[in-house]
C-alpha cells in the first residue's frame, strides 16, 4: 500500500489498525458509559450488592461473555488476515491475551491494549532484528522475563488497576 522509512505495509495491516481503533473505543464507551456497563462493573464488584441493588446479574454475566465471544471472533480474523492457523494457536494466543492483560493492568481495557502492543513490538524486533536479537526461539522467554519484572516492580501493571473511589 505505502512505504515509510524503508518499510512497506500492506492493506491487510491497516485493516487491523482500523478495527481494532473503533473497537477499543467502542468497548470502552460501553463499559463506562451505558446502563449495561454500569451493571457489569458493578456485578464485578460485588454481585450480592448488585442484585440487592436491582441487576439482574445472570443476565449482566451472560451479556459479559457474548461480548467477549464476539471480541474474541473479531480477535481471530484480524489475527487471520496476518497469520496462517497451526494446531496450538489458540493455546498461544490464549497465553499472550493472559499477558497482556496482565501487563496492563487487570481490569483496564486501555492497559490491556498497551500490553499487547508492547508484546507484538518485542515479537517484532526480537524476530525482525538480525543484529543485537536473540532470536526467534527466545521470545516467548523475553516476554515472560518482562511479566515477571513487571509483576515484581509494579504488581498492578503498567497502567495499573481500576479501582473504585474510596477504596
């Protein structure tokens, strides 16, 4: 499509940014700004207290995990439209979403974005880099190595932890 710099990109990587851009904002307004948002924060508080308070938690916790089938179907085809399916892809790409979330923060959809990036750019200098890279072979070793670090220095994560006021 361009070349910026010595590096071309191609369509199929521009329709990734252009998805997951929308999708991330329109996750996030969800989540903090609609009337189901407001039940699922508050049934991941505290479901006893959301029930009391009128939620009907089985529903809130139902809808949660649609979105998140359907998040993670629009996760596989923008992984699809840059990499071929092996028989262990989904165990990996479990593993890196675990990371990510960590990484940023669990329960900050923003850090857990940053998370992913962040690991996609480690993936991609430590594979790209023919100078100063370890290779292939190790960079599910670096990543795991940072995870560690973070959690020992930082243990909420790189953006930290939505925590409610007052607590």
């Amino acid at each position: 499509m361009f070349t910026i710099g010595g590096v071309h990109y191609d369509w199929d990587a521009l329709f990734v940014v252009l998805v997951t851009a929308p999708v991330l904002v329109l996750l996030t307004w969800l989540v903090k700004s609609t009337k189901q948002g407001k039940a699922m924060r508050a049934t991941s508080q505290d479901p006893e207290a959301a029930a009391i308070m009128g939620i009907d938690v089985n529903r809130t916790i139902s809808f949660t995990f649609a979105l998140a089938g359907g998040l993670a179907g629009v996760g596989a085809v923008l992984f699809l439209t840059q990499y071929n399916i092996r028989y262990d892809t989904g165990f990996t790409l479990g593993l890196i979403a675990f990371t990510a979330a960590v990484l940023g923060g669990i329960g900050n959809l923003t850090g857990a974005v940053l998370g992913a990036i962040l690991i996609g750019l480690i993936q991609a200098f430590n594979e790209g880099l023919s100078w100063f890279a370890p290779g292939s072979d190790w960079t599910r070793s670096i990543v795991f190595g940072l995870l560690i670090a973070i959690l020992v220095f930082r243990p909420e994560g790189l953006l930290g932890e939505r925590t409610p006021e007052g607590a």
